[in-house]
C-alpha cells in the first residue's frame, strides 16, 4: 500500500459522509495517479493529509451550499418583511421627515449587513448557480480549481474532474469537460 493510500486508510473521521468519500477515494483506481500529478505539480510542500483534508472539507462545503443558500434566502426574506413592516408604519405615523430618514437609514444598513456578512462568503467566485442540482458540483469543482491554481500554477482540469467525480459521482462523458465550463463560465460573468 502506497503512503497516500495508507494516508486515507489512517484518517478516521466522525462524519458519515466524509467515510464515504474516503472509502471511495481508496476504492477508486486513479487516486494515486491522482496524487502523484498533484504531487508532483505541488511540490514538496503538500502533504497526503493535507490533500485528503482539503478534499474532504470542500466536498463537504460544497454539499451544504444549497442548504446554506436556501437559509439566506428564508433570513433575507424575514428581514425584509420585519423591516418593511416597520417601515409602513413609520410613514403611517405622525414622525417628521428626520425621523423617517432615520428609520430607513437603518433598515438599509441591516439589509447591507446582511448581504455583507453571509453565510456565503468562503466559497469561490461563481459558485452559485440558478441549477440547485449542479450548485454543489459547481463549487467543488471551482473550490478545487483555484487550489490547483495557486498552489501547482496550473488548473488540472482532469484531475479536478476525477476528485468530482469521486466526491459527487458521475455525470456525463467528460468529466474534464464539466470542470473547465464551470470555470469557464465563472470567467465569461466576471469579465
């Protein structure tokens, strides 16, 4: 057994979910071919555990963005709706235009507050997409891009595409393909 097999045989996590990546991951024929590329492309200053951690912990984020997404909506919309409310009655109310100023100056800082501080804000540009099905799978792949990106100064599409397909299954022929349109795509909208 290799030291990046024996790496993700010796990790014991709690999460059932990380379990089951992992135990794909060993099950998976590319995985040390995976790793040397990666390796190799990295240097010396990555370790297995610190790939298989990173790995896991982007698997994981990603799979909680739609559910992350779908809570900032229900809080936005909350806060909307309290905020509305106060509002209609400031201007059903006897206040002067200083003390109306005053109440919607503050609603509008609670609304910049809240899209400031999201729950959102760790996961890489472009992440979210209107396709709830391929939101996890988008900020996977572009969370491991930007990896690949800065530490091994290239984007390594197909071993991206490989740790996507471990992590979320497989979906399509190319799965390289799929990578490289996600960041693609992120590209093209920030242009």
């Amino acid at each position: 057994m290799t030291a990046f097999k024996q790496e993700l045989e010796n990790w014991r996590p709690r999460s059932s979910a990380i379990k089951t990546l992992l135990q794909r991951w060993r099950d998976d024929d590319r995985a040390e071919d995976i790793w040397r590329k990666v390796a190799k492309a990295a240097g010396a200053n990555l370790t297995p555990s610190e790939f298989i951690h990173l790995v896991a912990r982007t698997a994981m984020a990603a799979r909680a963005l739609p559910a992350r997404i779908k809570r900032q909506k229900l809080e936005t919309a909350a806060t909307r709706a309290g905020l509305g409310a106060q509002i209609f009655e400031a201007f059903a109310s006897d206040k002067s235009n200083l003390e109306l100023a005053e109440i919607l100056e503050e609603a509008a800082w609670q609304l910049r507050f809240r899209e400031q501080f999201t729950m959102l804000d760790n996961y890489p540009q472009g992440a979210r997409s209107r396709s709830q099905t391929s939101q996890s799978r988008r900020a996977f792949s572009l969370a491991l891009s930007d990896f690949f990106k800065e530490r091994c100064n290239k984007w390594m599409d197909n071993e991206a595409g490989v740790l996507l397909e471990i992590a979320f299954g497989p979906q399509g022929d190319d799965i390289s393909q799929e990578v490289r349109d996600y960041r693609r795509r992120r590209q093209k909208v920030g242009d």
